[in-house]
C-alpha cells in the first residue's frame, strides 16, 4: 500500500526531474516559478482545497494579496 509520505516523494520527483515522461511538459526555472506562485491564486478559489485544507486557506490569501501588491508595485 502507498503511504503519503511515498506518493508526496513520487510527486515531487516527478515535478523536478527534467527527463521527458508522460503526460509531462518541457519548462524553464522561471515558468515552473512563475507556474507555482499563480497556483495559489487558484487554490484559495477551490472549494475542495478550502475544505481539505483550511487551516492553509487565509495563510495563502495572505501570500496572494503580498504577490499583488509587489506586482502592482513593480509595474508603477
């Protein structure tokens, strides 16, 4: 039986390794970066993720709204 703690190891591996498998896609350091910070955006929108993880949920919109901001700041 698969346990948390190997299928978050498989997730990871797969999300860091640069090979080409299946179903993945060919991205740089940045896209992968840039990729990441606007999934947090989306998270806090998903009722399921809010339910599962609600004790992450104003941490996050917390994260968002700072990203925001120093977007809004860098584009003055």
């Amino acid at each position: 039986m698969w346990s948390v703690s190997s299928i978050l190891k498989g997730i990871q591996s797969f999300m860091a390794d640069t090979e080409i498998t299946a179903g993945s896609i060919r991205s740089s350091e940045n896209e992968k970066k840039a990729l990441a910070k606007e999934s947090i955006g989306w998270l806090v929108k998903n009722p399921q993720f809010r339910k599962v993880f609600s004790e992450l949920v104003e941490e996050m919109e917390e994260k968002e709204r700072k990203m925001k901001e120093e977007k809004e700041g860098n584009n003055e």
